[in-house]
C-alpha cells in the first residue's frame, strides 16, 4: 500500500498538485481506512448466517479490514470530537 500511495501522491505532484504534503496525504489515507469499516461492519449485520459463502466472504472482508486498519493506525487519524 506504501508505495501505491507513494506513487499516487507523486503523480498528484507532477500534475501540478502542489499544496498537498505527503503526510496530508498519508493522514487523509489513514481516515479512508478506518472509514472502510462502516460498510464491513454493516456487511456482519446483515448477511445470512445460513449462507456459508456470505459468511466467507464477511469474515475475510472484516479481517482484512481490520488488519490493514491497524497496519497503518487508522484509528489514530480519526478527527475525535
């Protein structure tokens, strides 16, 4: 994911982006992150425990979520009011 987003933000740059830092950029990627987890979780809500491939699917969807989220401290990038 680092260096897509390295990537991305570089690409930002040479088109002329010139007021977005990196860690701006890092820090608004890190909220997306913890954003992803409403849509997971509603997914946990609402599939049918009698369908296994729903199960499946939930559970890896959720767990890599979650991962990634702690991966990159997502929940440390979350404006709290």
């Amino acid at each position: 994911w680092d260096s897509v987003l390295r990537h991305y933000h570089g690409a930002l740059q040479e088109s002329g982006v010139s007021d977005y830092s990196w860690s701006t950029c890092l820090r608004h990627y890190r909220q997306h992150v913890a954003a992803c987890l409403y849509p997971a979780l509603g997914v946990l809500a609402s599939f049918d425990p009698e369908d296994e491939r729903a199960g499946a699917v939930a559970d890896k969807w959720v767990t890599r979520t979650l991962t990634h989220a702690a991966q990159v401290d997502a929940f440390d990038a979350v404006d709290r009011a």
